[in-house]
C-alpha cells in the first residue's frame, strides 16, 4: 500500500520538531513523502534557516513553505501583518492554493485549543480546516488549482496523563510561580485521543531537530527546561506525539501504517 503524502502545517518554526518531528521523521524514513508549511515567519530569517537545518536532519526532501506572516510575539519576523490580522479569507486563499498544489493525503496541525491556548496556534488550527474543506471545492478560489480532497486531518494534543508526569517538571523548572498549576492548563483526556505515535526510535533525531532552532533556546525558557531534563523524563514528554483524528472522506488515511 502506498504511505500517504503528509503536509505539516504549524505556526511557528519549532512546532513542527517539538509537536510532529518523530511522526515525520518515522514517516519518511519508511519513503513517504511530507512538507512542512509554516503560516508564520518570513523566508531568510534566522528562524526560518533554522527551520531548513530541522527538516534536513528529520528527513524531509525539501525545504519548508513559508505563508510569510507576521509572528504575534515578534514584530520584525516579517514585514507582513501579525498573523493574525491578517484577512482570514486572503489567509485562508493562500493554503488553499498550498494545499491543492500538494495534493497531500493527511495534513497535520494544531487541536483547536492550539496545544496550550496560543493565538498564532489557535488561529492556523481554524485555517486549516478551512482550507482543507476549500481546497476540495472547485468554485472556490478557482484561480488557486486544481480541486484536491483531503482525506484526513490529524490534530496535535497533549495527553493529560503525560502532561501531568513531564510537563509539570518542565513547568517548574522555569521558574514561574504557580508552574505547577500551569503544567495542567492545557492537555486532552486520554480516552478521547484517536492516535499516539511512538517515535522513540527516532527521538536522537527528533532531539537534533529540536536544537537546531538555535534561537528559540535562547529566548525560550520552556525549551531550555526541556534540555535540562534527565534522559528518562525528556523520553516521557517527546517519545510519543498524540493526535485526534478528523476523517473527511469514507475511511480517510491512517496515519501509521
């Protein structure tokens, strides 16, 4: 059987390492094809060469698409509007066109609550179940290709269990007050989880990736928690990639083979 040609879309360079890089890297190793579009972040900036350096070292044929918008946390990522100021429908238009060039079986990205409640997260979550739906209706935005349908969406989350035994370390080891409780302000109940991918295999890569976006270790005082953990507990929390599954036709595609 054929592996499924996988499109990543996330917000921000580092998203798709920390969220999806073992489900991509696992995928084409076994030879399937996958892009990643990032909706923020212009092309030739530090993070987006970083983003090139992770996808090389996950595995991926070519380098990511860039929408090119605006960060929401860092003004001079693009000389584009903040994500989201953008007008949904010219957002909406622009994966659309992504999407139908692509032709991808399954795209991945954000749950609705994009993970831990980020606006950038949330608002690229709403675009793609927009684009997607778009992307298989010929009499929109016909000057942006041919049709293409979609078979299967893949939404990113958190399992509340692993939340509750990695990222409450994570949290405190920032040193917030009250980090405990926040380690438990995102995450999805284990029972409504469709799919969770093992990628323990691929963690060395996936760590790799991960460190190669140089610069958000420097601002990110999550990410240098990350990298303090012991062996063990950083396992726990990157290991396995959790999605709710979407189907938009029949059966849809299953992610894992």
């Amino acid at each position: 059987m054929t592996l499924p040609r996988i499109l990543c879309v996330q917000a921000h360079p580092d998203d798709e390492t920390i969220w999806t890089g073992g489900t991509l890297a696992r995928h084409c190793a076994a030879g399937g094809q996958a892009d990643v579009l990032t909706t923020t972040w212009a092309a030739g900036q530090p993070r987006h060469l970083e983003l090139v350096d992770a996808l090389r070292l996950l595995g991926l044929p070519r380098e990511p698409i860039m929408l090119g918008y605006a960060d929401g946390g860092v003004a001079d990522s693009s000389a584009e509007p903040p994500l989201v100021a953008v007008p949904f429908d010219d957002s909406v238009a622009a994966l659309t066109a992504h999407i139908r060039a692509l032709r991808p079986d399954i795209v991945l990205t954000t749950d609705a609550f994009g993970i831990y409640g980020h606006p950038d997260h949330i608002h690229t979550h709403r675009m793609v179940l927009a684009a997607a739906e778009a992307a298989a209706e010929p009499h929109l935005y016909p000057g942006a290709g041919p049709a293409w349908q979609v078979s299967s969406l893949y939404l990113v989350t958190v399992s509340v269990s692993r939340a509750q035994r990695a990222w409450e370390q994570v949290m405190a080891s920032r040193g917030d007050s009250g980090a405990r409780d926040a380690a438990f302000a995102f995450g999805c109940p284990d029972e409504r989880i469709d799919e969770v991918v093992d990628v323990r295999a691929f963690l060395d890569v996936k760590w790799r990736a991960l460190q190669a976006h140089r610069t958000e270790f420097e601002r990110s005082r999550t990410l240098r928690a990350i990298r303090a953990l012991d062996d063990t507990t950083r396992t726990s929390l990157l290991g396995w990639e959790c999605y709710l599954r979407r189907d938009l036709v029949g059966s849809g595609r299953d992610l894992v083979a």
